[in-house]
C-alpha cells in the first residue's frame, strides 16, 4: 500500500482518498508509527501529511532519515514537505512570509515532472508560516510562490518530491494531477485499484474467511453500508448468507417494500423479515423522553435479533456475523485489527457484544464513496446506493410526544410528500437529508374549507452536511418549500401547519430528538 502518514492536520484521510482516486491503494498510519512498523507494510510509496506543528521546534514529530533515505518513494504535503526537507539535508524556517488560503505557484521552465505542462502560474492553496529554505541535497526546485522560495521539489533519481501547497483540496485544481504524477510516474505504481478489483480482492477475503461451508447472518437497516456489505458476502458465499430486517414499524413509507422487493431483486439474497411492529409500540406506549425512547427502540431491536438469531441457528450454525464497518471507523478507532469489537455508532441498532459472532467486515477498507460504486458495481440499485441517512430509531425519534401508530401514520404521509417533492425537484443529491418532524403534543389552529381546525404542525429539517458532524440548513427554493406545504396541508387532515427549521448545527443536531 501507499502509507499516509499523519501528522495530525485533518487533511490525512482526505489524502488517503485522493490516492485511491488515483488508482493506488493506501491506508492511513499515525506518525507515531516506527520506521519498522511502517517498512513492515512493505510501502509502495509514503506520502506525509500536514501538520500543525512547526517543523524545527524541539517536539515536533518528525521524519526518521533512516526512513527518508530506505528508497522508498516519498511525497511529503505542507508539513511533511517541510519535514521531509529537514530528513534530507534541507532547511526548514520561519522567514516570515506566511500565505494563507488561495495562492499563485509560479513553476519554471524545467518543471520536472510533477509540474510538466501544467501552467506557468496557477491557483494552489497554501497554509503554512514556515517555510523551506533550502531543498534536500539533490533535489531541484520546481515551484515558486511570493512566500515560499521553495514551494515544490523533487529528486527523481532518490524518488523523493513534495509540495508546499495543499494538492488534496478542490482549491489546488491541480493538485489531483500532481498527486497522479507522483505516484505513478515518480514512484512507479502501477494503478490497479479500481471497483472491479476491490470487489474481486474482498471477495475472495471473504470466501477465505468464511471458508467452504461456513453460514454468516447480515442485520439490513435498510442502509447503504448494510446492503453493500450483504451484497459483496453474498456475491461471496450465496446462500450461506441470511439477511435479517427487522421492521419495528418505525420505517417511512416505502422502506420495508425497498428492502424486501428491490434489495432481493438485485441480489437473490435469503431474506427474513421480522415484523416486530407491535412489539415496539407496545414498548413505546406512554413514552415522551427521547432518551427513553432510543434507549427501548435499542433494547428491543437487540432482543428481535437476537430471537432472529436463535431460530437461524437451529436450521444451521451460523458462526458469522456481517457488518458495515467502513475504513474512517477503523482510522479513528485506532486502525486496530482482528476482530474489532462492535461499535454501537455504527451497527444495526447496537447489536451487544455477547452475541457470540467472528465479524466478517468487507467494507473496512473502503471509503464511503468506494462503498457507494462498490454497491453499483454488484447492480444494486440507485435507490439503494444513493440513499440518504435515516436514523435507526426511525420516525420515533421524529413525533415529538409518544409514539402511536396513528401518529406514525400521519408522519409517514407528510414526510412521503416532502421525499417525493425534493426528489421530483431533483434536489437529493444537494440535500444531506431532509428529517420531517411531527409536533404531536402541539396544536395549532388553522381554517380549512370553511371550518376552523385545530390540528399539529409538521418541521421540516432539510440539512447539508460532509460528515452530519455539523451542518447548515438549506436553503430549498420557495417554490418547493411551497409545493411540499401545500401537499402537506391538503393531503394529511391532521396536519394544518407546515414550518421550516432555519437552525444550524450546532448549536442544533439534525433530528429533534
Ligand atoms: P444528529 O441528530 O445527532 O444526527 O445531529 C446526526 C446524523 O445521525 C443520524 N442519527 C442516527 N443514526 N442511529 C443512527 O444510525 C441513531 O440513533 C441516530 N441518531 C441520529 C441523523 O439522521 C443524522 O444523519
């Protein structure tokens, strides 16, 4: 692999990424990593990252010039470009000429090949207060800019280069391209990581796994990850695989159909639904705090499962359990391997540890967007691949008040209006996701006909968002905002007032509750 090292800027992963883009496979490692830790890996190349810390102060992290000289190629980025310089006989210093945000790179007229035809001055962006003075011995400047003397080179013999700039951020427009030259054409990797080959390396992973006659059970939440995992073990093993759904009668209109018509179409997956509606209600019944609320809806999920679980096993020994767990959850719970424990954030309701399962997890290496073309690849459906997050506890989380079946019905109408009317307006890919939340325990008066009602209010919620770490509220055009209100107001007699949610996130979450 190509190893990201990080420096601890937030840009590692990102980089991560762009690598993949290029065709190249990689995995992010922390700078604390050992030389013979990271040498261990067998690295195809090293790409350092950015940094907050000041390359020549005494506690800096630092590049290991026994590293820097193994012959391993080696990119460095902003800091790890500074670091690098240092490892190699440069100069690192605080000369006073910081450049923050959108900067102009000047590149000579032997550009090397990082740079080759790209244009003589173009955008780049910078972040950094120190800067390099002097480049490894041996290595040529092949960028310029007003506050960097040195702000790219590169020894193509030693297979060392590196920019000052960022090239991973959309602001380097380039940067991609430099990227690509560096890893294939300084470096020498070929690139081979492409959908079709990750889908053939993890199925075989998987099938080794599982082995010949091994049985594995999948909890579906109806959710991307879930169902691109299912469907990759599935394409592994076929009918050894079970999928379980679990429909708690807490799913908006259409998702259980989604699941079981759709999802099963594309794969022929075995899939059993449980159809624990009442059950939940039933638990809910009298239930106002959402905590409480998330807390039954958790505790009853895990007990329908694990009787899922029970009645599979007596037809046969299902020793695996699939789950969903994707590459950033593993870069932040540390990258541990093995048999990770079952993190609550990120399986199907929280599923508790004592289920005694061997966790076969095809998704851990992946990236969400390579989740999402993996998912195209195996013929899963748009539906499905490009679904927006919807919370496990469901609409339960979304009546303000207690859960009834009859308030349940009315939020699934009005947020199917909401859902078809951002749809038809081609707007789903702009939104995050669009929450649409019922004030049960509030009325409102309202005139209708000719008659004076007295019915609740419906929120909607419509969020942009990168990670739902934080979010914006969106502004959707009014003539959408109107046509959902309208539909809303006409369609769902209990429902006579329809408001938007102008907040952001914070000092709001996404959902209400
Ligand atoms: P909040 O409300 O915390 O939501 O801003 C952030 C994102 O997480 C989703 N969400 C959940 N997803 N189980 C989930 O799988 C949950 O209990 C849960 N609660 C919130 C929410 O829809 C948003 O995308």
């Amino acid at each position: 692999p190509v190893l990201v090292v990080d420096f601890g800027a937030q840009y590692a992963q990102l980089i991560a990424r762009r690598v993949r883009e290029a065709q190249v496979y990689s995995e992010v490692v922390p700078h604390t990593a050992t030389r013979d830790e990271i040498l261990a890996k067998n690295p195809s190349a090293i790409v350092l990252s950015g940094g907050p810390a000041s390359a020549y102060s005494p506690d800096a992290p630092g590049m290991d010039p026994e590293l820097a000289k193994s012959g391993v190629p080696i990119f460095g980025i902003c800091y790890g470009f500074q670091v690098l310089a240092q490892a190699l006989g440069g100069t690192v210093e605080a000369t006073g000429n910081r450049e923050y945000g959108r900067t102009e790179v000047h590149i000579p007229a032997d550009g090397g090949i990082l740079h080759r035809e790209l244009p003589e001055r173009h955008q780049v962006w910078m972040s950094h207060g120190d800067s390099v003075t002097k480049p490894p011995a041996g290595a040529k400047v092949t960028a310029t800019s007003e506050g960097a003397p040195v702000a790219a080179y590169e020894n193509v013999d030693d297979r060392i280069a590196g920019v000052q700039y960022h090239p991973e951020v959309l602001h380097s427009p380039h940067g991609q391209e430099v990227l690509r030259r560096f890893l294939h054409d300084i470096a020498g990797i070929k690139p081979q990581w492409t959908t079709a080959s990750i889908v053939e390396e993890q199925i075989a992973r998987i099938r080794e796994q599982i082995g010949e006659d091994g049985r594995a059970i999948c909890g579906l939440s109806g959710g991307v990850d879930s169902a691109v995992a299912a469907a990759l073990v599935q394409r592994a093993i076929g009918d050894r695989l079970t999928c379980v759904f679990v429909d708690h009668g807490l799913l908006r209109t259409g998702e259980r159909a989604q699941v079981e018509r759709d999802f099963v179409a594309a794969t022929g997956v075995n899939l059993v639904t449980v159809d624990a509606r009442e059950r939940f209600l039933g638990a809910l019944a009298g239930v106002t705090d959402p905590e409480q609320k998330r807390k039954i809806i958790g505790r009853e999920f895990i007990r329908v499962f694990e009787q899922a679980e029970r009645d599979l096993k007596a037809q046969g020994d299902y020793r695996f359990l699939v789950q969903g767990t994707l590459y950033p959850d593993v870069v932040e719970s540390g990258g541990g391997t093995g048999a990770a424990n079952i993190k609550s954030h990120h399986n199907v309701g929280g599923l508790p540890e004592d289920l005694q399962f061997e966790l076969v997890e095809p998704l851990r290496l992946l990236f969400k967007d390579e989740v999402r073309r993996v998912g195209l690849e195996l013929g899963l459906p748009e539906t499905i691949v490009h679904r927006q997050p919807f919370p496990g506890p469901g609409l339960g989380i979304r009546i303000i008040g207690e859960v009834t079946a009859d308030r349940l019905e009315t939020l699934r109408a009005a947020d199917a209006i909401a859902r078809e009317e951002l749809t038809a307006a081609g707007l789903d890919r702009d939104i995050w996701q669009c929450p649409v939340v019922l004030l049960a325990d509030v009325r409102s008066v309202g005139v209708q006909g000719d008659g004076r009602t007295y019915g609740h209010p419906v929120v909607l919620r419509p969020v942009s968002s990168e990670d739902a770490m934080t979010a914006d509220w969106t502004r959707l055009p009014y003539d959408v905002l109107e046509r959902i209100s309208t539909r809303i107001t006409n369609e769902v007699p209990e429902v006579n007032r329809v408001v938007l949610d102008v907040t952001s996130k914070p000092p709001g979450t996404i959902e209400w509750e």
